[in-house]
C-alpha cells in the first residue's frame, strides 16, 4: 500500500507541476459559482482494534465526487459524496472489512477572500466542516475465527478539516485535503464498548467550474475582473483586460504608431527627444528642436525653410521666400517680390521694378477722346484708339491706368463735374467690354471744368467758342506703377 501511495503522490505532483509551468493562473470568480470535484478519497481507520492514523501504508483508496456552489469570497457550500474501503487486523482480538460510502453537506471557509489573500492567487488555503450520514457493510470476525458482525447499517458522521486548492484557470483547478471524521457508532469494527469508530480521511483530485463568465468585449477576460470592459473587438489584453502597452507610455499598442519606443500620447505614441512637438521619426532634426513646418529643424529667421537649406538665413520677418530661403523674385528682375512693384514685369530697382514705358505707349497715352456736347458716350470713331490701349495693358500687366474726364464751362460747375465723371466711366466700362484683365487698375476721376486744354473767353458766344470748346470735352490717360504715383490732382 505504501508504495501505491508514493506512486499516486508522485503522479499527482506531476500532474500539479505540468499544469502550473502551461496554465496561467487565474482566479475563480463569481461569474462561475458551480464546481465539480472528481477526487481519489482514502480513510485511515482508528478504534478497538489498532489506530492507523497518520501511517502512511495504511491507506484504504476509494473515490469521491463533490459538488460545490459559491456563496461569497469568503464561503462555499457543497454536497459529498465518497465511497471507499477500511480494515484492520489485531492478532488478540481479530479482524474487519468494510465498505464506507458518506453523504454530507459542507460549508467550506476560504482564505482566498480578497483581505487574507488574493482571489486570484493560485494557492488558496481553506478550512472545512461536513455533516451527514454514512452507510456502512461490515464484516468483522474473531481471532478464533468466529463471525463477529456481518452487517448493513446507517450512521450519523461528521467530518471537519484543512485543505489547498491550486487554480490553473477560471475552468481547472487541483486541490488536496484532509479531514477527521466521527461516526455515530461503534460497530464498524465489530467491537463496541470502547467508543465510537473514528477515521482520518484524504482527498486528491481535480474540480472544474461550470458555466461561462461574463465577457462583454469578448477579450477572454470576464467583466468582474476586467478594467477596460469596452475594448474593441481583437485587440489583445493583459490579464486585467486593458489593451497590452508594450513600451509602458500610456499608449496601447493597438493605438501606437511606435509600440517598441515609449513616447507621447499626442503623437501616436512615438518619441520626441528634442520635444519640438515633431515625432522622431519625421523629425529631420531629431536632436535640434525645430518646427513642424520644417520637419522639426531649426528654422532661425522664421521664413519657413529649415536653416540647413537656407542660403538666406537673416530674412527679414514677413519675407517671401522661395525654397533656397531667399526672397522670391517672380520676374528675375533683381527686384525682391515683396518689394517689386510689378512683381510678374520685370524692370529696373528705380522704376520699383515695372517696365519703363515704350515710345509709343507713352505717345498713345497723349491721345484724347472727345465727346459731343452734354454727352457722354463714346462715338465710334475713337474705338479703335481705346482697343490700342487695351493692346497696351496687356503688354504692362501690373500698371494702372488714370482714365480722366473732362468738360467745357458751359452749365454750373455741379453738373460738369458730374458729367466729367460719367465720360470717364464711359470709356471704363468700354475697355472692360474689350475684355481688360484686372478692371480693378483701371482708374477714373473726373475734373469737371477745372482743366481746359484751351482757355475760352467766357464773354464770347456759344458759337465763336465752339472749336476751344469741343477740345475741353474729353478723356485722357495716364498709365502708370501699380503705387498709383499719378497726377491724381
């Protein structure tokens, strides 16, 4: 018998061993609060006849089932149920064997109770007391040989003691145990007189929770223990059920944009070590703080070009620059754009940078249009004049045109100055028509009667004043740079 137990021990230890290297431990919980045990159960028989008890090749095996059902971290309750043999041989008084199946309720007091130890802790202590029956078959017979007892009978028991229980998962878990259990007689042996049969009992097995915990997220960790119930669908989790956070930055690898680097929450999680607000790994500069509109390099006159490729590095602040960091030139004429003022002609520093005007330019800007008396429509004759000034503001994109209006001195002062004004518009909305790009450079004033190109002695008839007159009514021009330096008096 002895060396029976020493094989079932042995096997039992390995069994323990194996599933503790390949199991991750974890706690039983309430999610699961039924538990079946499968158990070897062995008795140790002491009374009349000898006292086996703590003797360990004394040892009658038989088996067990238990049923148990959580009541609180603290308590578990369960129903027992064991069958197996015990006997005993005394040379003076005789021998026995018998059958001992028991039935009992139990109450099972737990140190796994979150104040002694964890719930999760793989080893969990616990204390037992069980109360119920036993039926008993014995047959015990006398040292000559005589029939002592051959019987069947039931008999009050009890049974109270210590055990560990090791859990491998929320499902395995092994446990041994073993309690001192008194019966309500003393016939088991076939001696009565000397108090009632006692026994030691031993359980080695295993127990399987029933049922499934809870897992809303469906991470493989049940909602009790879990401390991120909302993660999303197939990210992988720790043990407590949050997203796994490889490098230790706050930022779960699922979200990480560099999961073996810690780094910062506002940048994916990824590492700035100049802290320029630019992750290390678009940082061009990793180890010069910068800005992020130069890829994290230093960026020394503020004019967006990383001062690595910058041929200018003193621009002044507001400056437009190209891609070399100096100031653009659209042109080429040598004229910065910012200070150009034609910046798409290209013309000399003097001029601001515009074109000078060609010969014929300047003449066709001498040119008049006239108009009838108290009118201000363009007569058909002077058409082809104004498609020339069109021809011209093409070739100077980025100059304003002065379109001035005039009058002769007939009528108050009021109303030529307003028709002066109108004849300027006239010819204004004719050279739009003719498809002017830009209409916003083209400038009118009207001057009234204020500048004649001929005086007129006011005391003359209409008639003898009519010649001068008709000179005065009219439109001139003055093309100009876009700063509007023209006669606007």
């Amino acid at each position: 018998m002895q060396k029976y137990l020493s094989k079932l021990s042995t096997a039992a230890l390995a069994s323990v061993c194996l599933l503790a290297a390949n199991t991750d431990s974890l706690a039983q919980s309430a999610d699961q609060k039924t538990n079946i045990q499968i158990y070897g159960s062995a008795l140790q028989y002491k009374g009349e006849l000898e006292n086996q008890h703590f003797e360990a090749d004394r040892l009658e095996w038989g088996g067990g089932l238990s049923l148990n059902r959580y009541i609180s971290p603290s308590f578990d309750g369960g129903l027992h149920l064991t069958y197996g043999s015990t006997e005993a041989a005394n040379p003076s008084l005789g021998k026995f064997d018998a059958q001992l199946g028991t039935a009992m309720l139990g109450l099972r007091l737990k140190m796994n109770n979150g104040k002694i130890l964890k719930e999760d802790a793989f080893i969990g202590p616990y204390l037992f007391v069980n109360g119920g029956g036993a039926w008993v078959k014995t047959d015990a017979t006398r040292a000559d040989g005589t029939v002592q007892q051959d019987d069947k009978f039931f008999t009050p028991a009890a049974l109270g003691g210590a055990g560990l229980r090791f859990r491998f998962s929320d499902a395995v878990s092994a446990f041994i145990q073993s309690g001192y259990m008194v019966t309500g007689n003393d016939k088991i042996d076939g001696y009565e007189g000397g108090g009632n049969d006692r026994f030691l009992m031993h359980n080695v097995g295993l127990g399987f929770n029933l049922g499934k915990a809870k897992d809303t997220d469906a991470d493989g960790v049940p909602d009790r223990r879990d401390k991120c119930p909302d993660t999303p669908t197939g990210v992988q989790v720790d043990k407590q059920g949050c997203p796994v956070d490889t490098d230790g930055d706050g930022v779960a690898d699922y979200q990480d944009e560099c999961p073996a680097e810690a780094g910062v929450a506002n940048l994916g999680g990824c590492p700035d070590k100049d802290g320029d607000g630019v992750a290390d790994k678009n940082d061009q500069c990793p180890d010069e703080a910068g800005t992020a509109a130069t890829n994290g390099c230093p960026d020394a006159d503020g004019d967006g070009v990383a001062d690595k490729d910058d041929k200018c590095p003193d621009t002044p602040a507001g400056q437009q620059v190209g891609a070399d960091g100096c100031a653009t030139d659209s042109d080429g004429d040598g004229v910065a754009d910012d200070k150009d003022l034609c910046p798409n002609s290209a013309g000399p520093a003097d001029k601001g940078g515009c074109p000078e005007l060609d010969a014929r330019t300047l003449k066709l800007m001498e040119e008049k249009v006239r108009f009838e008396f108290d009118q201000a429509r363009v007569q058909d004759g002077y058409q082809q004049l104004l498609d020339s000034i069109v021809v011209a503001l093409e070739k100077y994109p980025d100059h304003v045109l002065l379109i001035k209006g005039h009058a002769d001195h007939i009528g108050s002062e009021e109303y030529n100055q307003a028709l002066s004004e109108r004849r300027a518009q006239a010819v204004k909305d004719y050279l739009v028509s003719r498809g002017v790009k830009n209409p916003d450079r083209l400038v009118t004033k009207g001057y009234g009667e204020t500048q004649p190109l001929v005086k007129v002695n006011t005391r003359l008839s209409k008639a003898r004043t009519a010649t001068a007159r008709a000179r005065n009514r009219r439109v001139g021009f003055e093309l100009n740079t876009p700063e509007m330096k023209i006669n606007m008096e």
